[in-house]
C-alpha cells in the first residue's frame, strides 16, 4: 500500500509559525533532500493515521505534482497529548 501525503511549501520559520499552523491541524516538517533541505507542512492527521498503522517504511509526500520518495527519520511528539509536533523525513532513492 502507497503511503501519499499531500504537502505544502513554507517559507517561514520559527516558533510563532510552527505554533499557527498547528492550531489548522498541520505540523511543520522537513526533507532531508541531499545538500538542499526542503521545509514543507503536512497534515496531522495524515501523518499521525500512517505512524498509527505503522505503514510507515515508504512514504510518498506528493508537493506541487512532485512525487518524493521519503523515509521517516525523527518524530517529535508532544509530552502529554497524543499530536505529533514535527517530522524529519529523509530523501530515499528508488
């Protein structure tokens, strides 16, 4: 089974961001991607089914009609609450 996350581009950092769009039920994440890092957001609960399911060997994280193929490398979980609060994926070659 295909594990494909939609995802988005963003171009801000810092805390303040990451806290705004975990309050629309997205969470910050990065790609690994070679030399160049590329940040992106992601829907929790896309994410958070997939981890759930632990069908997490390949994920596909589809950007602007750009399939890249990713492993998961590091999960930051919240302490007490059950909500992912960042995710490093690194670039796999196919």
């Amino acid at each position: 089974m295909k594990n494909i996350i939609k995802a988005k581009y963003r171009k801000i950092i810092g805390t303040k961001y990451s806290k705004k769009i975990r309050l629309i039920n997205k969470i910050p994440a990065i790609i690994y991607y070679y030399m160049n890092n590329i940040l992106i957001e992601i829907n929790h609960n896309d994410i958070f089914n997939i981890i759930k399911n632990k069908k997490h060997k390949l994920i596909i994280i589809n950007l602007k009609n750009k399939k890249i193929n990713t492993n998961i490398h590091d999960i930051q979980y919240h302490p007490y609450k059950k909500k992912i609060l960042h995710v490093d994926f690194i670039f796999k070659k196919t």
